[in-house]
C-alpha cells in the first residue's frame, strides 16, 4: 500500500531514578553513600532507510515510545540506559512539528538520523551529592521526564523527472516505455491512484521518472486528491506534460494543467519543461499534430510528439530528458548514520504560579529532586530549602505572597512553606 503521509505521537524514554544507598559491609562498620545514578531513557530516532518506498510502516502506528532507564543500585552502579527506538522512514521524508507547523527536517541521505523526542536524563545518586559538611546525604533525583512530541510525516517523492497531465494522457504507458516500471495500465480515467517511479538508463546514466496520477481542474485545491499527487513533483528537475493529441481540445487540456501548476506553486510552473504529444498512433492525433505543435512554438514551448503505446518517438524524448537533466553534482558524503537533533532545549526552566490558596513550582530539576528526597531527613529537607533559594525560586514565591505555613506543591508532593534556609 502506497500511503505518503502519517501522524505520529513520539516519546522518549523517561531518566532512571537515583537511589540512596549506604556502604554495608562487615570490615567497614560506618562506609558512606555509594547510590548510583538511573540509566538515561531511549531516545525515538527516524533513520532513512532507501529500501523503503512508503509511509505505510506508520499504517497502524500512531504512537511511540522508546525504553526507559533503569534505577541505579549501590556500590556507585549507575542504571542501564534505555534502548532507542528506531524507526525506518523512505528518502524525501519531511518531518514537520505539529506544535508549530514548522518543518524540521528533510531527510533524504540514506542513513541519516533525526532524534525527534530525547529520552530524559538519568536522576543523581546520594553519591554525587557528598560534601565537606555534607557526609552521609539523604538525597537523590529522580529521573528526568522523555520528551514527548507530535510529529506528521510527510513523503515527497526523489524523482528526477515528473509525468503530468490529464487523466488518461497515457503517462503510465509512457512510464513503461521509458523505465522498466511496469505500472497499471488501462483504458479509463484514474487507472493511477499513487505516483509510480521508474528508472530510465542512457548509456551509463540513470535518471528517477515519477508518474504523476492524473490532475483536473481544481486539483491544487485538492479535488481529485490532486493536492496531494502534486506534492510529489516538487523535487523534480524536469517535466514532461503528457498530452493526448487525440482529444477534442489538447490546448485546453494544456491550459487546465499550467493553470493548476500555477496555483499550487512551489516554482513549478517554472519547472523546464516537454510537452508529449501523445497516442500519434491514432489518426486524430496525427491530423492535429501539426497545429498543436505550430500553436506551442508560438508559446516558446517545446514539444515532441510520440506513441507511448506503440513506443515512437520515445526514443527521441528519451534522449532529450537527458540533456534537460545533467548530472547532478556530487554532494559531500554525509557522515555514516548521521545524527541530528530534531528539537533545540532540554531542561525546562522552573516557573511559580498560584494554584488556589496554594502555590505551584514547576520545572524538570526541582520536580526530579524533590521527588527524591528522604523527606525524614532534615539535612535533606534543608537542602532542598537551600536550593530554591539558590535559584531564585524562594524569592519568586516570597513576590507572590507565600508566607511560613502555605502549600508549595512541587510535581506530586505537597510541601509546607517554611521561612529561612541559609545558603550553604
């Protein structure tokens, strides 16, 4: 199944929790903090993978999560990290971020790589919290939240040359004379629901032709799914407007589809161009031939007329697409299994606001340390307190009116404002 668009919902893993753990062993009656920190979470990466030709992997696949970090343990072991979740994606992929509409990234390189949700930081162990006035801390983190996003996929095709026109302009079997594609072909209008690609060879070049499913009046606003199909043109370097001679009005038809190009924009109606003059096995068409072809040379159109189906002339347009379509310039390699950072920012910065009588800390590192602080311990507790005043977020609760005895809710805990905590 052809499907060239997709909706996902994508995650990261989330951190690992730090532990508290004290040094038990016999020959060592007082050893100190040895908790470990938590396993950083997976990250979801989109991976290029030029075997593949579709979205429809994503068919059924709406959401994604990759695996979390593990807890640390004692003895200073830190978790395992969670594993990636990988996910395969064609060349000419377009990754848009629903948030914003914005495209992120174009992924075209086979092997290139795009992080779209990080998974979240591994949380700090007691260890890590050891001082000179501090010696046995009870105090750890938990681990840092994956991001979560909600991404479309978007395929355009990586064709050289783009076939439009009509339908039943004969673009399929014309596909078929000039590539060893062998798509659907039959004698009624939409024979072609998804673009087909062909390879063409000319003695040692090769070069991408994609068929365009039939366009109609009105299809750059998406009648007929035209919308859709035309999107599939964009990359290409050349068109060639399949024709059929053989109708009442080719100009016309001519017309309808420059017209579309125009509306849907994206420089293609400044695409070079051939027009085809199709089905020249026909007696219609070879009668009309020559006024059609006097008609476009007044337009400074060029246009070369064939049989797709008894394969004339195709030759000659054949070799034609190949002059209009130089080689390419060799691009700089890409790095193997390049990988990029789809989104910028990690840590969220902390934010104070009133929830009611009560107030609401906000922030991924003052949620992951007081998520896992021994609230028993006082030490802890106080230095809890110490850092709020080091970030300024006592402050920002003191400029909101919080006084000795309100409610500070911070993640899921629920704390009870105190007045004091010197820095340390």
């Amino acid at each position: 199944m052809f499907l060239d668009q997709a909706r996902l919902v994508v995650k990261g893993g989330d951190g690992g929790r730090g532990v508290i753990s004290f040094r038990r062993e016999a020959h060592v009656p007082r050893g100190g903090p040895d908790g470990g920190d938590g396993g950083k979470g997976g990250d979801v990466v989109l991976r290029v993978d030029p075997q593949l030709g579709t979205l429809a992997d994503f068919r059924f696949v709406h959401e994604v999560e990759a695996e979390p970090g593990r807890p640390g343990a004692g003895r200073k072991s830190t978790g395992r990290s969670g594993a990636d979740r990988v996910l395969g994606v064609p060349p000419g992929t377009l990754v848009i971020d629903r948030a914003t509409g914005q495209t992120i990234a174009d992924l075209v390189a086979p092997g290139e790589e795009l992080v779209v949700a990080r998974g979240g930081v591994g949380g700090k162990g007691n260890a890590r919290f050891v001082s000179s006035t501090r010696r046995a801390p009870r105090i750890a983190e938990d681990g840092g939240k994956g991001e979560r996003r909600e991404i479309d996929l978007e395929l355009k095709l990586l064709a050289d040359v783009g076939l439009a026109g009509m339908p039943n302009a004969g673009k399929s079997t014309l596909l078929a004379a000039l590539t060893s594609a062998r798509p659907k072909i039959a004698d009624y209008p939409f024979t072609t629901l998804v673009p087909n690609l062909g390879v063409a060879r000319l003695d040692d070049r090769e070069l991408v032709i994609a068929d365009i499913p039939g366009l109609i009046e009105g299809a750059s606003q998406g009648i007929g799914l035209g919308e859709e199909f035309l999107r599939h043109v964009e990359r290409t370097r050349l068109l060639v407007h399949v024709v059929d001679a053989s109708r009442p009005d080719p100009l016309a038809d001519i017309a309808t589809i420059d017209r579309e190009l125009a509306q849907y924009g994206h420089g293609l109606v400044e695409r070079p161009r051939i027009v085809a003059l199709n089905k020249m096995d026909l007696p219609d068409a070879r009668t009309a031939a020559p006024a059609l072809e006097a008609a476009l040379a007044r337009q400074a159109t060029e246009t070369i007329a064939i049989s797709a189906a008894a394969r004339e002339g195709t030759d000659t347009l054949l070799r034609r697409i190949f002059t209009l379509c130089p080689p390419r310039e060799l691009a700089p390699a890409a790095a193997p299994r390049e990988r990029r950072i789809a989104f910028a920012g990690r840590e969220r910065d902390w934010s104070v606001s009133r929830e009611g009588d009560a107030f609401r800390v906000s922030g991924d590192r003052v949620e992951r340390l007081a998520s896992g602080i021994d609230w028993q311990s006082p030490e802890a507790s106080a230095y809890f307190q110490r850092q709020l005043v080091r970030s300024g977020i006592d402050r920002e609760l003191r400029s909101l009116g919080a006084r000795e005895g309100d409610t500070v809710k911070v993640g899921a805990l629920e704390l009870e404002w105190r007045e004091g905590g010197s820095d340390e």
